[in-house]
C-alpha cells in the first residue's frame, strides 16, 4: 500500500517540466493540505479534552465519521478533487487553476456570523495561533495568484 501512495504522490508533485498552472494548483493542494492537518490537530486536541487520549486509527475514524470534525470535509473532498485533476493525462489549463483558486478564495473567507464552514474556520482563527499562520500562508497565495473576475 506505502508503494502505491508514494508512486501516487510522485504523479502529483511539481518537478521542472510542470506547466505554471499545474504549479499553481500544486501549490494550492499543499497549502489546503497544511491548512487542513492544523484544523484536524485543533480538533483532536478540543477533542482529547473531552473524551481522551486517542491513536491514530482512532484519530481517522472520528475524522470520518464524528460530526465534531464533519466541517474539515469539504477541505478533504476538495484536496481529493484536486488530486484527480493532477492524476488525470489532461494537462492542467490556467482556467481550471483560476477556477480552483476563486472556490478555496470563497470557501476560506472567515466569517463571524451563521454555522457554516466560514464561522467554524473563524473561531478556529481566533482560538489557534496555528491556523492563524496556516491562514496567512494561504492568504500570501492567493495575493500571488491575481482573482478571476469571471468565475466571481
């Protein structure tokens, strides 16, 4: 199984042939990646608390299946949808990058009001440094990759 991800992660990473939007779009997915192990980390913690101590198999099951961490999921389908596109023989187009960095730019607004993903991610802002720095990591992304006035 180990061989088989690692041959999938060699697809997916950057090497000096990949075109700029395939670079892009690398650079999104690891961003999320970071962003997503920080929330989990923060969840398992808020968790542990509670409940205790838990293992890493423990850890993926509550990930999956507790409702405490049923917000992080759109990160992981996207991250998923995301590695698709980089697997997949089509070459990665600049829209389709554009296109991927306004959805994450619109998913990863905090947001003060309502129960939504925006709400969760900014109590998690105001309650872990961690995420404050995952958060300005993504934020320095996309100020480098300009907004698509189309796909607003």
């Amino acid at each position: 199984m180990q061989a088989n991800m690692d041959s999938t992660n060699s697809k997916l990473e950057s090497s000096n042939h990949d075109s700029p939007a395939r670079e892009k779009l690398i650079a999104l997915r690891l961003a999320l990646l970071r962003v997503h192990k920080t929330l989990i980390e923060m969840e398992r913690r808020s968790y542990e608390r509670e409940h205790g101590k838990v293992n890493v198999g423990e850890l993926f099951r509550l990930v999956v299946d507790h409702s405490q961490f049923a917000w992080l999921h759109n990160i992981s389908e996207f991250v998923v949808r995301i590695d698709e596109s980089l697997a997949a023989k089509e070459p990665i187009t600049p829209e389709y990058t554009k296109v991927a960095f306004s959805l994450a730019r619109k998913m990863f607004v905090p947001t003060e009001s309502g129960d939504s993903f925006q709400k969760k991610y900014f109590d998690a802002i105001q309650t872990d440094p961690a995420v404050v720095i995952e958060h300005a990591e993504l934020a320095k992304l996309f100020i480098n990759e300009p907004p698509d006035s189309s796909a607003a």
